[in-house]
C-alpha cells in the first residue's frame, strides 16, 4: 500500500508529525480531518489517520514490539531522512488504543466510493497484525471492527480475512472451495463439484470399505449443509 506519493513525501511527513501530536493525544478527542484531507490517497490527514489506525492495531493486543513498527514502515515506507518522523508519529499514535473507531468512521466516510483504497489499508493491519507469526482473538476483534466502520459486510471481512490469513476450516465457503465474496452461481457450481466428488454411493461403485462410506456420508452432510448456510446468507443479502 502506497498513502504517499514520491513527490509529496518529503515535505508531507514533517506535516504528518505535526498533525499527529493533536491528533494522537491521548487526552484528547480525535479531530476531524475534512479540512486537512482532500479525495485523494496522498492527503496529510488521511495518512495521519491510517498510521493512527496502524499503531492502535499494533496496540490491540496489549503492546507493541520494534518488529511491528518494522512492519509499518514496510507498509507507509517513508523516505530516506524520514524515517524518524514516521517514528514519532507512530509513537504517538500507540499511546492509546481509544479513539480508533473516530479514525476509522472518518476513513470509511471520506472514501465510501473508494473500496479498493479502504481494502489496502486492510491489508495493511493485517500484514502488521501477523508480524509477529499469529493474529489473536483482540486483533482480529479490531480488525472486524475498523472494516466495519469502512462500510465492509461482514461476508466482505470474511474474505479479506481469508486472502490474509486462509479460509477457516469451519467456514461454509472453505468446505466448498471458495473465498468469501463467491456469487450465487458460482457457489453452486462449487457445491456440485465437491458433492459429485464426496457422494457416498460414488465410494460404493469403488468399492470402499464401510468405514470410508461413512465418511463420505459425513462430509456429503457438511457440503449440503455449507451449502444451504450461504445461499441463506446471499438470499438475506440481496433483499
């Protein structure tokens, strides 16, 4: 994810910092950025903003290590001279994890027409979520929770999950094969495929021992059952 241009960089970052120490006091409520970010990706605001959100995610399970804010920087990469600036903004920005949702409600509103932009940033808490090799149950809970407030679904979230971490085992998408986000039509290709390919009497006509027919028995229910699952899930989604 790139919030900054090359040209703007060195003379945005410095303004960054200055932001920053408004916006990141602790003590303070966080301001509104309308009128430091104009509808562009580059803006001093909304990179303030995202950085906010970065280091709050790195705060989400109770501290922040170095490789966090390597991975941050790997994210924002600021330019070289700039980098103690990037620094100190991340600083101030971890003190708290309260005033989140206000970055996030602002991002969501000021770039609803954007989701791919409102995506990147996703993806960038949660490269800097699994730095540290795994994603706990406080981080995940803040993820959900700023895609919320960008306007993401919840099947929405579910995929951009899946496209960072895997697909869950238990998910109904997972069993079929598919990413959260999948249409109607192609969920039931996949269903019919994977049930073709699990029916109980197909592991009869080849002879399989009892055992490997129960089996086949037990996941034909899981397949129908995931299958059912979703298209409920599109059937409330479409009205």
């Amino acid at each position: 994810m790139r919030v900054i241009s090359e040209n703007a960089a060195m003379s945005v970052w410095s303004r960054i910092v200055e932001l920053a120490a408004r916006a990141f006091d602790p003590e303070a409520d966080p301001p509104d950025f309308a009128e430091e970010c104009a509808p562009r990706p580059n803006d001093v605001g909304f990179t303030a903003a995202v950085i906010g959100l970065a280091a709050k995610m790195a705060k989400a399970d109770g501290m922040v290590t170095e490789a966090e804010l390597r991975a941050a920087a790997q994210v924002f990469r600021p330019p070289p001279g700039e980098e103690e600036h990037f620094r100190r903004a991340f600083s101030l920005a971890k003190q708290t994890v309260l005033g989140f949702d206000s970055y996030a409600k602002q991002i969501g509103r000021k770039y609803r027409a954007r989701p791919c932009l409102l995506e990147d940033v996703l993806d960038g808490l949660f490269h800097i979520a699994m730095v540290d090799g795994a994603v706990d149950a406080a981080e995940l809970k803040y993820l959900a929770e700023v895609a919320h407030h960008f306007g993401f679904s919840e099947i929405e979230f579910r995929r951009i999950k899946a496209t960072n971490l895997g697909p869950e085992a238990g998910d109904p998408y997972a069993i079929l094969g598919l990413l959260p986000g999948a249409t109607m039509e192609e969920v039931r290709q996949a269903w019919r495929r994977v049930a073709a390919e699990n029916h109980p009497d197909r592991m009869t006509q080849r002879g399989a021992p009892p055992e490997f027919v129960a089996i086949a028995r037990e996941k034909t229910a899981a397949i129908n059952a995931a299958y059912a699952k979703i298209r409920e899930e599109l059937s409330v989604g479409a009205k």
